[in-house]
C-alpha cells in the first residue's frame, strides 16, 4: 500500500464520518401531519414546532451524537416535560418521552429534508 493510498483512505473516511455529523438536524414531518425543525442550539439540539396550532414554539432540547440523542421533550398544549430520547435511522426519527421509568410514549417522525 502506497502513502497515496494510505492518505486517500483516510480522506474518505474522514469524509464519511463527517458527511454522518448532525443526522437528526432537519424538517420532520411529525405523526399528525405537522412540521417540526431540528437544529443548533449552541453544542445542543432544539425542535421547534413549525406548522400547527404551536408554531414557533421550542418542544425539545437534546444533546448526543451520531444518531442517539438525551434530552428532554414539552407537551407545549399542557407545558408538562418528559425526559426523552431520540434515535435516528435513515430518514426516521424515533422520539420516545417518558414521565417516569414506564410511563412512555414513542412517535415515529419522517425527514422532509
């Protein structure tokens, strides 16, 4: 194996795991139909509600990597918080917030971009 190719591999491999960074960043299109957007927030993540009765109102902020993020998740109709967690898979996000240890719900949301 060249030098060539040694700094060719790691270029690529480089590429790759950068081109993976902020997987969850983007619009959502959530399980009623609504849009939410996921972005920066510092070092963090938020998801503000886009479209719907909530619009412009911040429901999640998250911190993580790659494709598992810790945070916390607010009903913005009732302002209750749940800690949560989500979980990137291709153009899938899975949120799933909980009030206690088994008192959980999951929601599938779709990448709109």
């Amino acid at each position: 194996m060249t030098i060539r190719t040694v700094f060719v591999t790691i270029f690529i491999l480089i590429a790759s795991v950068a081109s993976g960074a902020d997987t969850v960043v983007g619009t959502w299109k959530t399980e009623n139909g609504e849009t939410s957007v996921i972005d920066h927030c510092g070092a963090n993540y938020c998801i503000v509600a886009k479209s719907g009765r909530y619009a412009g109102q911040q429901i999640g902020f998250f911190s993580g990597r790659a494709d598992t993020y810790t945070g916390r998740l607010t009903d913005p109709r009732t302002k209750t918080i749940y800690s949560g967690r989500l979980t990137v898979s291709g153009n899938s996000l899975k949120l799933r917030g909980c009030a206690t240890s088994v008192l959980c719900k999951t929601q599938i949301w779709t990448r709109l971009n």
